[in-house]
C-alpha cells in the first residue's frame, strides 16, 4: 500500500510519549468507565419497570384505604366522587409514563463512527430520562392529592 505525501506527514508528525504500560488501577477506571456507558440506558430501563409495578400497586391501595376510612353507607356525590378518583388515575396516568419509558427505542447507527454511537446512546438516555421525570411529576402529584383526599374523608368514618 502506498502512502501519498500528505498521509506521510501526518504519520512523521505523530509523537508517542510516555507510553506505560496497562495498569491495574487504570484497568479498573477503564472496565467502571465501561460499565457506566452500558449501563446508563438498562438502569433508567429498569428504574420505569419498577414504577410500572409501584404506579399500579398503589391504585389498588388508595382504594382500599378508601373503602376503610368512607362508611358503608357512605353516598359520594358526583363532584366528591371525581375529586376521590383524580389520585387512582393519576397512578394509572403514571404507570402508562413510565410503560413508554420502558418500552424499547429504535434508531439507526453505524458501530464504526463512533460518534453516531454515543449520540444514539444520548439520544435515548434523554428519552427515557423524560418519560421518568414525567412519571414521577405524575406519581408524586396523585400522591400528593391522595394523601389530602385521606386527611380530608379521615373524619367521615
């Protein structure tokens, strides 16, 4: 193979200095660095699968906590029964965030530009990282007005 003149000066004007070789401690900052990039986009993956089950969960138990604190015969009106609802679709609301959050993402990358790569990783970590803001915003509210829909029926029994 030939090497015009231009890829001749490039090549002369390349300088190693300093090589040492491999260290441990840079071998472990090396794998940790690795696991860090693979990891990041399986974590917020996982982080959406758990709130799927916490998101869906605590429907279940708002109103079970609802059914004990309200009497028997208890009539909610129309207004009251809505206002007791918003908590329990709000959680549902959530679940369905992070459900998105959760799902796989496509896109089209090269592996051999490396810059395509780490776009595309960034490109999804973002993604995801949007669906878990929104779901939490969504669980913390329901939670929020869950707990003041509580205070507030505490005293109907």
């Amino acid at each position: 193979m030939n090497m015009d003149e231009n890829e001749r000066e490039l090549v002369n004007m390349i300088e190693i200095e300093n090589a040492t070789a491999v260290t441990p401690h840079n071998k472990a900052l090396y794998e940790a660095g690795k696991s860090l990039m693979v990891d990041s986009i399986s974590t917020g993956r996982e982080f959406c699968n758990s709130m799927i089950g916490i998101s869906t969960g605590a429907i279940p138990i708002y109103l079970g906590i609802l059914a004990y604190l309200l009497p028997e015969d208890y009539t909610l009106g129309v207004a009251a029964g809505v206002v007791l609802a918003i908590p329990a679709i709000g959680f549902l609301v959530a679940a369905v965030v992070f459900i998105f959050g959760y799902l796989p993402v496509t896109g089209n990358f090269s592996l051999d530009i490396v810059e395509q790569v780490v776009a595309e990783r960034d490109r999804i970590i973002n993604l995801r990282q949007h669906f878990i803001i929104g779901g939490v915003i969504i669980f913390a509210i329901s939670t929020f007005m869950a707990i003041i829909a509580l205070i507030i029926n505490f005293g109907a029994r």
